[in-house]
C-alpha cells in the first residue's frame, strides 16, 4: 500500500532540510570555499542531487560563487539571520549584561556557550580589555570533551547521553593535555558535577585556560555554559577561588532567569 502523497512530501521536505543543514555545516573558517564535488563527498550525496540542492541554495542567497567561478561560499542572507539570532534568544539578552560585568571584573574574555547536538557552540562573549587576551569564535562548534566551556555542558547529562555523544564524535587529541581516554573524561566530569564549575588548561587551544559554570534552567537541566577564558599566564590555579567569587552569582542570576530555583 502507498504512502499517502501529503506524508511523503512531508518526508521529503524534512530530508531535503536535513541535507541543506548538512551543506552548510561543510563550510569552516580553514574551508571558507567548497567546490561542488568536494561538498558531495562530505555529505555522501551523489552530484546531480549535490548540483540541484547548490543551486537552489545559491537562489535563495544561502550560498554565493566563489570569484572563481566554480567553489561556493556561505551567501550575506546568512549574515542577515545571524544579526537577527543575535539579538533574539532570550537566554542571550538575559546573559548580555552579565557578560559584560564578568568581563568587566575578572579582566578576561566572558563567554556563554550551549549545546548543539554532539558539540558546544559559543553564541555569545564579551572580549577582555587586556591587551593580551583569549577569545572563542562566536557559531564555531567544538567538541564537548575539551575545554572547561564544553565538559560543564557534558558533565550533567545522562550517562547513557554522555556515551552516545563520545560514540558519536568520539575523543580526539587537540592538544596534549586534551582527555582522550573514557575513564579520564567521566572522573573529570564527576569532578565537575561535585564541585560545581569546569576547569581547563589548554585541551583545546595553546595558552589558553578557561572556567565555566553551569546555567540551570527550571528542570535542573544544564541549559548553557558561563565562564571565562584568558591567557595560561594570567588565568592559572593561583586565581580560580578570587574569580569563581566574580563568576558564581553571576551564572547563579542567569540560572535564576532561566526559573532555576
């Protein structure tokens, strides 16, 4: 018996969102240009499908020609969206005042990170006034195993949650001190949960340190991360207890809006 036609568009239509999604995530910072075969390839699409899906994107302003001629790059409308994101998540408006009041006392870059899936995502920081600082890319994914601003959002979930993102992504070595053994990653999180806030010395990017509390929303749930990151010579374990007293009732005031009890 045939599917009725309206559940296969709408089968369809999800899958085609899916792979559009799936396109746009292949652009990086070190991959700004793809070319078309090259994008079929990441998404295991064949060519025809790959060419028809580029050039409805291109249409719609989602992906422009590279002056090549050949390679694509993410289009401006993205831009637009992003301005609008910005300024539109409650949880970012709530925190924005924060943000600048940690950056503002502690001297380092803030920072406000949530979950995307299998990665953490930066949505939102306010950068140090110090010459010489740390910052984190807003919209980059990075894995949830390395950084303080990443484990705080693994920490809290499930165990079995926690084994199908690390079977997911797996553990891979960014740095030397990134945790790349199971057993080391849940005696850290463990770690993390009983003391209450994320510690991390260069897991993921050279020189830099970060700490990061946990945002709570109404159910307990780990909804964002808020912390700082700064320079290994300047955030280090000497000053962890004086800027956890600037970083606590700040993240606590956030939990708070979230209707963290």
């Amino acid at each position: 018996m045939a599917a009725p036609k309206q559940a296969q568009s709408t089968s369809s239509s999800v899958q085609t969102a899916d792979r559009i999604s799936q396109i746009l995530d292949c652009f990086t910072k070190a991959k700004p240009q793809l070319g078309m075969t090259e994008i079929s390839k990441l998404i295991d699409l064949s060519t025809s499908t790959t060419h028809r899906l580029l050039g409805a994107m291109e249409q719609n302003g989602l992906l422009v020609r590279a002056p090549d001629g050949k390679k694509y790059a993410l289009g401006h409308r993205l831009l637009y969206w992003a301005s609008i994101a910005q300024t539109s998540t409650p949880i970012q408006q709530q925190a924005r005042p924060l943000l600048e009041q940690l950056a503002r006392e502690t001297r380092e870059t803030a920072v406000l990170t949530i979950r995307d899936g299998d990665w953490a995502v930066c949505i939102d920081r306010v950068d140090s006034p110090n010459s010489l600082l740390q910052t984190m890319a807003l919209g980059k994914r990075i894995p949830l195993h390395a950084g303080s601003s990443a484990k705080v959002l693994l920490a809290w979930l499930p165990a079995d949650e926690i084994n199908q993102v690390i079977d997911a992504v797996g553990l891979s070595q960014l740095l030397d001190n990134t945790i790349t053994q199971l057993p080391h990653l849940l005696q850290d999180l463990a770690q993390i949960r009983s003391q209450g806030y994320a510690v991390s010395f260069e897991e993921r990017d050279p020189g830099t340190a970060g700490l990061t509390m946990p945002v709570f929303d109404h159910r307990g749930s780990v909804v964002a991360g808020m912390g700082i990151v700064g320079p290994t010579v300047r955030l280090s374990v000497d000053n962890i207890t004086d800027h956890l007293r600037t970083l606590t009732p700040l993240a606590q005031q956030l939990s708070t809006y979230q209707g963290h009890s």
